[in-house]
C-alpha cells in the first residue's frame, strides 16, 4: 500500500500521513516493510472482511457540499409554530459564528484535565449559575442530553434519594400535561426498571396509593400556566419527592420551582439561541435542592483553587459518575452536549436579565395577542392562563386550519381533529400573528385584551445578578470576553489533545459548514414529512451505510449518545430474551477495561452485571470470561 496524495480528497487533507516518507519512518520504527504488512498482523484473518464494502466512492470537500446543498434543498422551512419543548430562536451571530462555528469551541475535549479547559469550565459553570438562578435551586449540573431522558433521570433520582418508608417503593406520577415523548420516555425506564408509572392530572389531585415522586409540567404541553404549590405540598405531605420540567424563558415571568417547593427541577435550554436541528442536539438541565448534589447525573464545574493559590475551575464530585463508579453510578451519562450548553449560556450571557425578560414578555404579549384575536370569532381555547402556548378546539376542522396555515408557511400542531396547538416564540412577528388569525378564520389581529397571567404565577425574585450576566451588552464586549474563555483552552485549532476516547470525533469545517444552513438548522422535528425529505434521505443514507459496515441489518441514529446507544441496544437485547421466553437472561457479562457507561447502562437496563477480569497484556481474561459463561 503506497500513499497517493490527492490534494482535493477528504482523506489527504485529515486522516493519517500526508506523505509515504512519513508512512516509511513510521513502519520502521515498529519493525515493518509496509502498510500491509502491518495490518495483517493487527487483523487476523479468521475476523477479516472477505469483500470490499459495498459503500458510494468518497467525495472530495467540494462534491460534499454540493451534495449537502442539493439535500438541504429538498427541505422546505416554515415559520415553526408546532411548540412540544421545541422552539425557532435567534441565535445571535457573534455567539454563532464564534463558538457554534468556532473550532476553538467544537473540537475541544472533555474537561477531564482541568489547566487546559478553563475557558469551557468557566462557561459551563456559566451555565450552572443561569440554571440555578432561573429555577431558584442552589445546585445544578452542567448539562444533560435533552429534556424527555432528563426528567426520566429526576424519575430515577427521586427514586434513589426518597428515604421515606411509606413512598420510597411507591409509584411515579406524571401530570398529563407533560410532553408526550417526556411521558413515552419515563415508561420505557420504568418498565426495564421495574416500578409502576401513572399519568394523571395532577391539578385536581393525586392519586390513591403510595407515590415516591411525581412530574409537573411548567407551562403545560397545552400551554397551561398554574400555581402548582399546593400540588407540591400536597405530595411531600405524601412523603412524596417532587420535578417540574420547566421552560427557562418562561422562569423569567413565572414562579420558579424552586420557591413553590420542588426538589428538582430539569427540562431543555434549546430556545436559548440553539437552532432547532430537526430534534437535536439540544442541551438540557437539571437544578435540585441542597441535599441532593450527590445524587445528580452528570457533570458538576466546581470553583477551586491552583497551586499558587489562585481560584480555578474543575470537574466536582466525580465520584458520583459512571467513569469512576462504573454499574454504582448515578446515571450512564458522560458527556453531554456541552457545546449548545455552552451556546446557552452565552444567550444568557448576552441577553442578561433584562434581555430575557424582555423576550418573555414580547412571547407573552404575541401568545395574549393572537388570543384576544381568536376569542374574538369564538374559537375555544383550553385555558386562558398561558406563556407562549394557545390549545384552540376547532370541532372537526383541524385539519383545515393546519392545511389553511401550511399554505402561508406556517406549521402548527396537530393535536386530534378537534384540536389545534399554536406556540409563540421570540422570532414571531405580527404578520405570522394576523396568518395564524386568518388560518383560524379570524381577521388580522389587532392588540391584547386580558388574557394576562394571574397574580399568584408571576415571579417576584431576581435572577442572573453575578456580573458575568451585567457586563457584555455590545458585540464586542462579548467577542472579546468569547476570545478571553478559548485563549484558556486547548482544542485541535491550537495542537492535537493528548487524549483518546470515545468522544473524539473528527470535526472537519466542511462536516460543520452545513449545520447553520437554514434548511437544517430552521427544521422542526415533527415538521410535516413533506419538508423533510433532505433530512430524512440523509438519515436513512447515513443508517443504510452503518449497517454495511457493521454488518448488520438495521442501524438506529436515534439515541442522543453513544451511552444512550447502549442502554438501547440492551433494552434490545432483554427484549429478543423475553420475547422467546427467556426473560431470566438478566446477566451481562462487562470488561473490567470496558467504559464505565457500558456498565450504568446495563444496570439501567435492568440487568446484573458481572465483571470479566483484565489479562496482565490489558486483553479480556479469557480463562475467567469462560468461567463466567
């Protein structure tokens, strides 16, 4: 094998040696003639491939991004009104092409080795501070994978840290006013997990029986804004640990949970600058009381000090995760779309509090705005207290209204033939309003009457007052405080990164070109399939080719982590035992060597794990792997 240096080719330009007297050093000085040479002794024949992939031939950079515009082209954006936690927002240009689009940001490694990451340390803790502050909480942590797996890990939590003798074993209860797919998430856990889950409405009480936690939705999926402290009180009377999955715009007009008495609060920081993406990635939060900070997944950005006394950022409380604590870990999460925490945390930065603020308030205006229009024509709407979200029954002319609003560009949610769900976001403008209003049969909207929030909803407590939120309002402030963060850093823009794992993936700038297009990045997820065939030809090209290189016969790209992958694959697996009655197939067997989240993904998959020792040259034991069979 000799190297052929094509200047135009991906591969010549990022992967391996640029040139054959590089390849030729390197072989001799770990004793080999050549390339192949080599890969005959590190693949053995009896696992060899016995014929070529069956893949496209590769694409220069340039045939990529043609091929990028031509599926971007198939997309067909609209102004995204469909709501269900998934919000269009401005993401301001400076913190977008300097960090969403900075390699500096993107290419920069876990903060395992705290002097080379104090600059995204500090913007994570960053992070941890808008979170805590917004949701009155003392202690967050610096990020999730999105918000349905972030309320199923509170589920799990309340369910390690509920010490009371009535309600620990007790069941989980979501309001019916949760997010469908927060739902559907929280009974898959439940059911590989073993506990009972019950939807109701918990605003007109709960349920009989014992109750280890429950779920609040704040606002509702429907839109629903309401004092929930007496549903609050009303379960730790129970014994009961209580989540509210809340909207952190939303916090800046509405009561946090925090001070209505809730343990933990989680949900997803999207609308904070974060393009929709089609669904992901997002990057989620979870806030919890003091007392708690043990028993929170994920990683915590603590305040320390170096060897010369000076204060520094690290990674806190590490015990608690799945690298150190492997199937006795609070969660398999590892890393956790730090990069759109991190872009989230400079919206806040920007924006401040009265930027937030006053967001919210033009969302809330526009949501009471397009109200006062419909009520005019007597459409219905489920609740008059509401943010940024209207429910509005349309006794069997749903479909006629989201097909009157589609032809003037405009997606709206489909809720049942009865029912219509609008949502209001920061990029709404009154002519979106008035083609909304007309799509319903009503005329152009006008200005607001009533429909304000109630009294005993609205914040009274500030928030976001440590400098860092007061101090850059230019551009240029926060270009030069962006710069200050990455000068603190070391990411591939500087050197290669002395590490290896999982999480190092190549981010070339033509892979990262296409993702602020707006026919990606403007794309909502349950987006009607007629605009999105480019996503969904990419998707499906992108399985297609997996399962040629793995071999088997379906690949799902739908979990938000490699970790998320495995617990999927497991659930597949405990799913094929019992579907052929083998339900007591339970064990699996786990690498002392493998990654800590391969084994808190097997204990989250209901299973037990079994530890398989390391041989003296760092290979699998085999005499114990066989013991163990």
């Amino acid at each position: 094998m000799t190297i052929q240096s094509n200047p135009s080719a991906f591969a010549d330009r990022h992967i391996g040696a640029r040139r054959q007297a590089d390849v030729d050093t390197m072989l001799k000085a770990i004793g080999y003639d050549s390339v192949d040479g080599l890969v005959d002794v590190a693949v053995p024949g009896a696992i060899r491939q016995e014929h070529a992939l069956g893949l496209a031939d590769a694409l220069s950079e340039v045939e990529v991004l043609a091929e990028l515009r031509r599926l971007a082209a198939r997309n067909k954006t609209a102004v995204q009104m469909i709501g269900q936690g998934y919000y269009d927002t401005v993401t301001p240009p400076v913190i977008r092409r300097n960090i969403l689009e900075s390699p500096a940001w993107y290419t920069a490694y876990t903060p395992y080795q705290p002097e080379i990451s104090q600059g995204r340390l500090e913007a994570l803790l960053n992070f941890q501070t808008m979170v805590q502050d917004l949701t009155a909480l003392p202690v967050a942590n610096a990020s999730l994978l999105d918000e349905a797996t972030a309320v199923a890990e509170a589920v799990l939590l309340m369910r390690r840290a509920n010490k009371n003798k009535d309600a620990k074993d007790g069941k989980t209860v979501l309001d019916a006013d949760c997010l469908p797919q927060t739902i559907a998430i929280v009974q898959g856990r439940a059911e590989a997990l073993g506990f009972d889950v019950e939807v109701a409405d918990l605003s007109k009480g709960l349920p009989d029986g014992a109750i280890n936690g429950i779920v609040l939705q704040q606002p509702g999926v429907s839109g629903r804004v309401w004092d929930q402290s007496a549903a609050i009180s009303a379960a730790k009377e129970r014994g009961a640990l209580v989540t509210v999955a809340a909207d952190l715009l939303a916090l800046t007009l509405i009561t946090p949970p925090g001070e209505q008495g809730a343990d933990i609060a989680v949900g997803s920081t999207q609308r904070f600058g974060v393009p929709l993406f089609f669904g992901g990635p997002h990057a989620a939060y979870m806030a919890v009381r003091t007392g708690m900070e043990r028993t929170l997944p994920g990683r915590i950005v603590g305040v320390s000090k170096d060897d010369a006394g000076a204060p520094a950022y690290r990674l806190a409380l590490q015990t608690r995760e799945q690298h150190i604590r492997r199937e006795k870990a609070t969660s398999n999460i590892c890393t956790a779309q730090a990069l759109l925490a991190i872009v989230s945390s400079f919206y806040a930065v920007y924006h401040g509090p009265d930027g937030l603020n006053a967001i919210a308030e033009r969302v809330n205006h526009n949501a009471r705005i397009l109200a006062t229009a419909l009520a005019a024509v007597g459409r219905e709407l489920v609740t008059d207290s509401f943010f940024d979200t209207l429910t509005v029954r349309v006794p069997g002319k749903a479909r006629k209204v989201l097909t009157a609003a589609e032809a003037r560009g405009i997606n709206l949610r489909f809720i049942d033939e009865d029912t219509v769900g609008v949502s209001i976001d920061e990029t709404t403008t009154a002519a979106t309003l008035s083609a909304v209003a007309v799509a319903f049969g009503a005329g152009p909207v006008g200005d607001a009457a009533g429909f304000e929030l109630p009294a005993d909803v609205l914040r009274t407590s500030d928030f976001l007052q440590h400098p860092v939120f007061n101090t850059h309002r230019s551009e240029t402030q926060l270009l030069r405080y962006i710069r200050k963060l990455s000068d603190r850093d070391l990411a591939l823009d500087r050197t290669m990164i002395p590490l290896g794992s999982c999480t190092m993936k190549l981010n070339a700038t033509a892979e990262m070109e296409a993702i602020s297009w707006p026919e990606f990045a403007s794309i909502h997820p349950f987006a009607p399939d007629s605009q999105t065939e480019g996503w969904r030809e990419l998707i499906t090209g992108l399985e297609a080719d997996l399962a040629e290189i793995t071999g088997y016969d379906q690949v799902s790209i739908q979990p938000n982590a490699g970790s998320q992958g495995e617990l999927a694959g497991l659930l597949a697996i405990r799913g094929y035992h019992r579907s052929r009655g083998e339900g007591q197939r339970n064990v699996c067997l786990i690498p002392a060597s493998a990654h800590g989240t391969n084994a808190a993904s097997a204990v989250l998959a209901g299973m037990k794990v079994v530890v398989v020792a390391t041989a003296a040259d760092g290979t699998i034991d085999h005499a114990d792997l066989y013991a163990k069979i």
